[in-house]
C-alpha cells in the first residue's frame, strides 16, 4: 500500500513539474546591429533572429508561471527589446533610401 502511495505521489509531482521542465526562457537577446554601419544581409539576418526570438519569448511566457507583475515586467521588457530593433530598422531604412 505504502509502495502504492509513493508510486502515485511521484507520478503526480511528474504531471505537474513537466510544463514547468518544457518552459525555458530563451537564451541571450540577439545582437542589434549599429544602424549607421550595418548591410542589408546583417539587416536581413537581425530581423529573423529578433523574430525568433520575440516569439519564443511569447511562448516562454504563455507557460512560464510567473505573478502579474513579473509577467508585466517581461513583457515590458519584450516590448523595449523591439522597439530599440525598431529604431534601428527605420534609422537604416532612412539612410539606404537617402
């Protein structure tokens, strides 16, 4: 009976603990390039690795159980991350149509 118990009790610490094992935050932010510098290659390259990124950041986010004000902070965060892309993006469209 007891061997039943600690059977149970482990497979459900397992249920519960796999989303959290499944949910990792991404790894480092990419690299912004310098607007004033950059090719559109490195643009090209930039814009899908902060895309990927900012996606798997959701995603992290839809699973990671975080409080409301630290998921806020996350998101503001995020929202940061990609507008700092974005000036970089509108800066280097400026100069390559100028």
């Amino acid at each position: 009976m007891k061997k039943t118990l600690l059977l149970i009790s482990v497979c459900y610490a397992f249920l519960f603990a796999l989303p959290t094992l499944a949910c990792d935050k991404p790894a480092a932010k990419p690299e912004i390039p310098n607007a004033e510098t950059v090719v559109t290659a490195q643009m090209v390259k930039a814009n899908n690795e902060v895309k990927a990124y900012v996606k798997a950041y959701e995603d992290y986010l839809a699973c990671a159980r975080l409080s409301r004000g630290e998921e806020k902070q996350e998101l503001d965060n995020l929202k940061q991350f990609a507008e700092d892309f974005n000036v970089v993006v509108r800066a280097f469209k400026a100069r390559s149509n100028g």
